[in-house]
C-alpha cells in the first residue's frame, strides 16, 4: 500500500488505478488532504515574506519546498491535471494567477 502512495503522489499510476485506490477511504483521505495545509503554508509564507512567490532555489528549506510544490501545481494546471477547485483556489492568488496566464 506504501508504495502505491507513493506512487500515487509520484503521479505515476494509471488512472484505473488511482482510482481503485481512492475508492478506499483512508487513502483518499490521505492523498487529498495534503493539499490544504501546503496551501496554507504558501499563503502564510506569502504574508510572512513579503517577496512575492516562493523560489525553489532560495536560501531557506522552507521556502524551496514550497517553491517544488508551487512549480508542481502551476505544471499539473497548465496539463490540465490539477482539479478545478485546487486551480481555483490558486487563481486567488494574483502572483499565481499571473504565472498560470
């Protein structure tokens, strides 16, 4: 199951096989709800910096990690692979939203 996780964050399953796995509560769970606090984290980085958008080459572990993740969901967006209420709640955020255009 660890490695279906992971692959299932990884994006590397099938779709079939998504979502057979996310028929099983638990993981659902587990896979969706990640999302929100790395939102959060962006939004309160954001405020806390006052530098605009997090770089995935600065200085602070923190701010590279949001950087990966903020580059991952702009690429899932522009695939089209990124859920619309996720790509919703980015537009939100004028930087993000300049970015995405």
């Amino acid at each position: 199951l660890n490695q279906q996780l992971t692959s299932a964050r990884q994006q590397s399953l099938d779709q079939d096989q998504l979502e057979m796995l996310l028929q099983i509560p638990a993981v659902a769970d587990r896979l969706q709800g990640a999302w929100q606090p790395k939102y959060r984290a962006l939004l309160e980085w954001m405020k806390a910096s006052n530098e605009g958008l997090p770089s995935q080459v600065g200085h602070a572990a923190e701010e590279r990690s949001l950087g990966v993740w903020l580059s991952q969901q702009c690429t899932k967006a522009r695939q089209g692979r990124l859920d619309q209420d996720k790509l919703e709640m980015l537009l939100q955020i004028p930087a993000v939203a300049d970015r995405l255009r």
